[in-house]
C-alpha cells in the first residue's frame, strides 16, 4: 500500500486531461467545418456600415469570374453627392475564403485601393488596404433583402 493513495489517482486525469482537451479542441471547430465560405456567399445586397448606402455584389459583366460591387442605393441619391451605379470594388479572384486580387474605392474620396472582402453569415467585411493587408481600414455590411427606393434604376455591372 502506498503511503498517499489518493496522489495516485489524481495522477490518471492528468495524463487524460491533454487527450480531452484535444478532443474538446475539435469538437469545437467541427460548427466551422460545417459551413465554409463559397465565392457565392457574397453575391446580394448589402447595407453599408454607417447605412447611407446599399451595394449589389455580382460577378462582373466583362468578366464572370471576377466580383463586381456597385452602390445600388444612396441616401443622397438627387443630390450633388449622389453615389448611384458607382462602381466601388472589383476584386478578380476568390482563394481563402476571399475574394481578393483587385481593387476597392472610397466613394467619399475617389481614392482606389488593394481590396479583400470576406462573408461570415450575414456580415461582410470588405477591407481597402495600401501596400498590405494589416495597413487598412475594413467597412462591415449587412445583409438586406431589397433596395430601399431613391437611386434610378441602374443597368447591371
């Protein structure tokens, strides 16, 4: 008989607790196995973070396989800083789970710049960056089932 039986036991659940943890550890990505992003996924209408305006992404007309986005709604729409049918993103390949390869632009400064756009559910994140990716500024949207009334109907991209 050992003089501390109970150190015995306590013993076993510690060589179990790494191989629990690894399992617990898979069980909680297997929601993320379930549902992976698709180049699809960002294809709709999305409201703009601060809601003043409401973008159709698509694939391009020229080219298919690229992503277009186009502001479809403006709160300003009738205005002098009326953004309707502005073309504010074209990114040309989806890998990662994003699209990216190609271009947003600030509809506020006219400025062009490196873009990636990512979809999580019903949010997409669409990044403008200068040189790389961590030296940006990302605009959340939300997903939205029709277009507000104001801009003229636009053709498609």
């Amino acid at each position: 008989m050992t003089p501390f039986p109970h150190r015995r036991a306590a013993h076993r659940p510690r060589r179990l607790a790494p191989r629990a943890a690894w399992a617990l550890a898979l069980a909680g990505l297997a929601p993320l196995a379930a549902h992976s992003a698709s180049a699809t996924d960002a294809h709709g209408l999305w409201l703009s973070g601060d809601k003043a305006a409401v973008i159709r992404f698509a694939p391009c007309t020229d080219v298919s396989t690229a992503l277009c986005g186009q502001i479809v709604w403006d709160k300003d729409a009738g205005t002098p800083e009326d953004a309707c049918g502005v073309t504010i993103a074209r990114l040309g390949q989806y890998s990662e789970d994003a699209w990216r390869k190609g271009w947003v632009l600030d509809p506020r400064t006219s400025k062009r710049y490196k873009g990636v756009l990512r979809v999580n559910g019903d949010v997409l994140a669409l990044r403008g960056f200068v040189g790389v990716e961590i030296l940006g500024e990302t605009e959340q949207m939300a997903r939205v089932q029709s277009v507000p009334p104001g801009c003229k109907p636009t053709p498609a991209q």
